[in-house]
C-alpha cells in the first residue's frame, strides 16, 4: 500500500470520532427538543423546586377572615379540607377558633358574598304549615330551641330537620335572666340541651344562642366547654309582621336574621324573603356557609 495512505489512518480515525460525536450531540438535542414539546422533561432539581415554591407565596389559612372569591368558582375550606361550593358559592369567612376558652361571637358574617341566614328561636308555636312555607320559599333554617318549648313533643321538629333544617342550642329553660346566672349554672342549661338535642336529633349542636340574646364571658366559657363553636346573636330581625334593623334600613350581606315559632310566623316570613329578595340575597343555611353541619 502507498506510504501516504499509511500515513493518514490517524487522521481517518480522529476524522471518524469526530463525526460519531456530532451525530450524538444531534440524538441529544432531538431528545430534548421532543420532551420541550411534550411537556415532559427531567425534573426539577431541589433548590429550583425551592425557588418555585418560595416564589408562589405561603398558603392562607383563612381563618376568621374573608377573601374575593369568584361566586362560579370552587375552593377547599381551610377549616374541613374539603371543597364548599354551596350552589356556586365559595364561602369566604372561616368560623375562628376557640380561644382563651371562649367561643367566639357572630352577629353577622362578614362577607364579600350575597348570602344572608335565617335563625328561628325558641319552637313555642309548633305549625306544621310553618314547615311547608319554609319548603316553598326553598329555605333551610337554624332552629335555636329552647328544652322548655319542645319538651311535651320533641318529635314535632324531626320533620324540620328530615327537612334539611338544623336544631340548634338556646338553652334548657329560656331564663331570660341567663346572665345573672353563675358560671356552672349556665354550663348545665347549654350542655343539658345539647345532650337533648343529640338525643332526638341525631346531631349535637354547634350554635347557642342565649334567651334573650345577652351574654357574658361566663356564658362564652360555657358554651365552650359543652363544645358549642360559637354564639350566635343577629344584626336584624323579622318581627310583627315587619323588618327590625340594628345596622341600616335594609338587609346587607352576611346578615344573621332572627325570627321566633309565633302565631305570626307567615307574616314574618312574608317580611323577611320581601327584604331578602329586595336586597338581592341568596338565603343559606348558617352551618352549612360555615362548614359546622
């Protein structure tokens, strides 16, 4: 063989290197163009994962506070891990935590959403008709009951909650004098009729409302220890035949109505659903906005 073609087999060989490793470089960057158009991709490393997550921000417990939320969209609620929609409404207010072993007090939501909540107090008047007016103005209603006006027919208001409704606590006797009471007297009249109300309802309430409405740091001690989440007073009131306002002329968002068992009671609802509709409200069941069914 010719010296020269001795002489240039290095060269061949280091030619042929040359090309298998360019070859490679392109499979490389076919490999990666394709997973770049996927989607798909290694990885990221730690401390990129750490600077995303940095960057998005802590996540917000929400707690006792309120947000904009859209109305059509879906959120999970800190306080039950779950997602409350509620007919296409996100609940934006979080019931707060007991604290200094009080419950806390609500006498509105604060919210950003048009709801409002109708309670209704004591059950002296027991109308099965009252039932079927709730049923055909489509409400759901917290039912704070007092022993002393169910006790001879505790059954009646079975068919309220089979309803959708829920009993609430308003304490044993209906002592409008509550307050005066001491401390242990107060907590065997809200956690007698809580252990009442699980008794014939299947559910232990989670609202008490005290007879009259006053309360003392005594009655919110107490309302904790029976395991009670919060009381409940109202901002406004459906009343003889008409609309009682503590705040304004009108309903607002968030308001907690109250509103009694009375012989009155169409008209009074009558009253309320006018105001509601007039104020362009959407009428929710309390526990249910606050995740406490």
């Amino acid at each position: 063989m010719p010296r020269h073609f001795r002489r240039s087999r290095p060269a061949g060989r280091l030619i042929g290197f040359i090309s298998l490793a360019f070859a490679a470089v392109l499979v490389t960057a076919g490999i990666w163009w394709v997973a770049a158009s996927t989607g798909a991709g290694p990885a990221a490393s730690p401390a990129t994962a750490a600077r995303t997550t940095a960057a998005a921000g802590p996540e917000d417990p929400g707690q006792g506070s309120t947000s904009s939320m859209p109305s059509s969209a879906a959120a999970t609620n800190p306080a039950t891990g779950r997602v409350d929609t509620l007919d296409g409404l996100v609940p934006d207010y979080v019931l707060p935590p007991i604290e200094d072993g009080m419950v806390p007090v609500l006498t509105k939501i604060p919210t950003e959403q048009n709801v409002v909540f109708l309670t209704l107090d004591d059950g002296a008047v027991k109308r099965e008709s009252d039932l079927a007016l709730l049923e055909k103005n489509g409400i759901h209603a917290s039912l704070f009951l007092a022993n002393t006006f169910i006790a001879g027919d505790p059954q009646f208001f079975e068919q309220f909650t089979d309803a959708g409704n829920l009993v609430e606590n308003h304490s044993m006797s209906h002592n409008l004098g509550f307050i005066q009471l001491g401390y242990e007297a107060q907590k065997a009249e809200i956690c007698g009729m809580a252990d009442y109300a699980e008794q014939h309802y299947g559910r232990r309430p989670v609202f008490f409302r005290p007879p009259g409405g006053p309360y003392t740091q005594a009655t919110r001690q107490a309302a904790a220890a029976c395991g009670m989440k919060a009381l409940v007073d109202w901002e406004a009131k459906a009343n003889a035949k008409g609309m009682d306002y503590q705040v304004g002329a009108g309903l607002r968002p968030g308001d907690i109505v109250l509103m009694h068992f009375r012989p009155e009671f169409a008209e009074d609802l009558a009253a309320f659903t006018a105001a509601q509709k007039a104020a362009g409200l959407k009428v929710v069941l309390l526990e249910d906005y606050l995740a406490t069914r």
